[in-house]
C-alpha cells in the first residue's frame, strides 16, 4: 500500500489538528507543513521532523507530494485549491471552499474534470451518532420530516477587544459567521435529513460594529491576544445571524447563530421533528442522541460499536462507554476522504459520503440565498447546483 504523502498549508488552530489527525492515519504520510508565518511553519516542522516548504508553489512544484490540506483563512480557500488541482494534486480544504459561488462552481468543474473528489472539514458529520442520527432518519425511523431547528452559539467575539481576520472582509469573504458556523449547521441539518435547504429568508446583525484590533499581530484564533495597544475599526460582518428555511419536501425551520453568547464555547445544537417520532444531538454532550417518542419513553443513545446501526459502528471507534471527541470525528473524516483515494489509485470505484467540493458548492449557494433575503428582506430561493 502506497502511502499518500500530505502537506499542510496554514498551520493555526485548524491547521495543528489537521497535522495531528494525519498522523494517526495507517495510509498517510504527513510530509511537510507551509505557513506565511515562516518561523511559526518552522518550528511546527522540526518538531513533527516533516519537511518545511516555503511557500505554497513549492508544495505544488513538489512531485513528491500528493495531496494538500488548505487550512488557511478563507480567501486563500479558491486561489489554492484551484492552482492545487491544476497542479494535479488531491486537495483537501477548510470551509468555506470559497468567497462567491462563481468560484466555488469553478471549483467544483475542476474536480469533475480531473475525475477525482475533494474533500472539505465538515467534521461535525463525523460524530458516530451524529452519522447514527442519519442512518436513522434514511430507514424512515421518524417518518416523514416536519421540523428541523437549532442553534450554533460561540462567545469567543464578545468583548470589542476581541479581534479575527473572520471579521474582515478582505480575507473572510462577504460573510463571518453564517459562512463559518452557519455552513457547518446547514450540512449538518441536510446531512442528517437527506433533504436539501430550498429557500431562506434571513436576518444578520453586526451588534459590535466598532472592534480594537490588536496592534502587532493578532492572535490565533481562539487564543487570547496579548497585545496591550489596539487600533479601533469599523466591522461590517455580522456577528449574529437567524434563517428561517424550506427544505424540499416542504419541511421548515429554523436556524440562529451568534459569537457573543456568554459562556457558549461551541455549542451546536440540532433537532429534526418527524411525523413518528424525533431525534436531537447537541455538540457539547456529542455522545448522545436523545431519540424523542410521542406513546412511549424518550431514549437516550450513547454512541457504541455493539449498539449502533450496522452501517455506522465503524465511526464509533472506542469501546462502549468512551466516548470520542472533536479530534476523533475529523480522524474518522480523513479515514473516510483516503481510503477514497486508495480506492481510487487502485482504479476502484468508492461510494463513500464524505463531504466533497459538492457539498462545499451547496454550502456557498445558501449563503448566498440567505445575503440575497438580508438585501431583499425576502424569501430567496437556493440555486440549483449543476
Ligand atoms: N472545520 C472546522 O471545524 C474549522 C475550525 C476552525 C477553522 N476552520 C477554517 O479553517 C481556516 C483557518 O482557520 P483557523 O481558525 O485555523 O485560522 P488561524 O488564524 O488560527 O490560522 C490560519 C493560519 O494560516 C496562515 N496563513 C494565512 N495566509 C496564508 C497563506 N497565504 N499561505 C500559508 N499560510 C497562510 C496564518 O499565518 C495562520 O497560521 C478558516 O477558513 C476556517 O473557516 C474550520
């Protein structure tokens, strides 16, 4: 067995648990790491022994490598995995795929053209009840679906002295956190449903439009800057978002996402209401799958190699009673994404579900659905993906 040899480019907070999870895989070899952080890239390679490139175009130059992880901020997303793919290399990349869906569609083609799939971190999949949860609704378990509601709430952007590149809008696109926490909830919500989002209609809201950014560099995120000088600074991005949302087959809900909910880390909660009965999974207790019941007991499901469906026992990779964590369900998304590409180098076909650049396509188009309702103050209607 060949093993693929994987660099990563852009090696923050996402970047290291990308560099972490690779290494737990049998059929990969991690081979370097880029970051335009040079002393930071530097030092993450010696002490993972990997190689240090110096930028991207030598990765892409470097025949030796074979697929790029991009965890870099979002508008490098389109720029990288095009030149990636046209370079021939498998790509793997951090959401969004992209800054508009022109580009993301661009993407997509590409791929198709060089018949291969891509990857992207839609890591919440991954849970083994969380893939539970979907095969359960696929065997008609809940009927047909009536309702589906949640939330995903962060607090990390409360204080005006919290600052990102996420809020800017140079790097992060035409949105902040309905591209960042409200793709994961409407993959999440479709995922488990099988059911496409067909319309929104949106409310966003920048409550803190006036931040002080850090002078001298910000910080990673999720860590505390430890600058003692800011700089003040208009915000445009929203830091709170709702949708109301028509799935196709006339299902509705609702969706709010904010980074200003105190003491809300990353809280991801999702509900899907059925005309038998109902199921709900919450990020912050991710090993449980409350299953709800009109004429008996509610159930509590705690993930389980013996207990789950004979489809999803595989994602629940420790004995019943460990439960598995954040790290584990993007290990179980990489297993997924490279037995793909050795199904693939040995000229197999692979009917593996693992969020691809499709998914990543459908995430941009209701994000764009959802900024054309905020202008129009309108149900807008998801496009179609070709
Ligand atoms: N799937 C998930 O659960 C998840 C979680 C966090 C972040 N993300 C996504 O990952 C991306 C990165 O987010 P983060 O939180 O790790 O950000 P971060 O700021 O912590 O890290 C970004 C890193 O990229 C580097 N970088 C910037 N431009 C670069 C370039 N042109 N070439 C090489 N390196 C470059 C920066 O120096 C930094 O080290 C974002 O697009 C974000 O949406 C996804």
């Amino acid at each position: 067995m060949k093993k693929q040899r994987a660099v990563v480019i852009g090696v923050g907070y996402i970047g290291m648990v990308h560099i972490q999870e690779l290494r737990r895989l049998p059929n990969v070899e991690l081979a370097g790491v880029v970051d335009k952080n040079q002393e930071l890239a530097r030092s993450i390679a010696a002490q993972y022994g990997i190689a240090h490139y110096s930028d991207s175009q030598s990765v892409l130059e470097d025949p030796k490598v074979d697929v790029i992880h991009n965890c870099t901020p979002n508008r490098e997303h389109f720029p990288l995995n095009k030149a990636a793919l046209l370079a021939g290399k498998e790509v793997f990349t951090e959401k969004p795929l992209a800054l508009t869906t022109e580009e993301s569609q661009e993407l997509v083609m590409l791929a198709r053209e060089r018949k291969t799939r891509c990857g992207i971190n839609f890591c919440y999949r991954y849970y083994p009840v969380v893939q539970e949860a979907h095969a359960r609704v696929a065997k008609g378990e809940l009927g047909t679906v009536y309702n589906v509601l949640g939330h995903y709430l962060q607090d990390w952007l409360l204080y005006d002295t919290d600052y990102s590149w996420r809020l800017d809008l140079q790097l992060a696109g035409s949105s902040n956190i309905l591209a960042d926490l409200g793709s994961h909830w409407c993959d999440l919500a479709q995922f488990i449903t099988g059911l496409s989002i067909e319309e929104v209609f949106s409310d966003f809201r920048t409550t803190l439009s006036l931040r002080k950014k850090p002078k001298g560099g910000e910080a990673l995120t999720f860590s505390k800057t430890q600058a003692t000088e800011f700089e003040e600074l208009p915000i445009s991005l929203e830091d709170y978002g709702s949708l109301l949302l028509r799935f196709e087959n006339g299902a509705r809900g609702t969706f709010t996402t904010s980074e200003l909910a105190a003491g809300r880390k990353c809280d991801i909660e999702i509900e899907v209401y059925g005309s038998q009965s109902s199921l709900a999974w919450r990020h912050e207790r991710s090993a449980e799958l409350w299953l709800g019941h009109r004429d008996k007991a509610n159930e509590l499901f705690f993930e389980s190699p013996l207990l789950q469906s004979e489809e999803t026992r595989r994602f629940a990779r420790l004995p019943s009673g460990h439960p598995m964590g954040y790290h584990d369900a993007i290990y179980n998304l990489f297993a997924d994404y490279y037995e793909y590409l050795q199904s693939k180098a040995c000229g197999k076909s692979s009917e593996l579900n693992f969020p691809d650049f499709e998914a990543g396509h459908r995430e941009m188009l209701i994000l764009e659905a959802a900024m054309a309702s905020k202008e129009q103050g309108a149900w807008a209607t998801v496009a179609r993906d070709s």
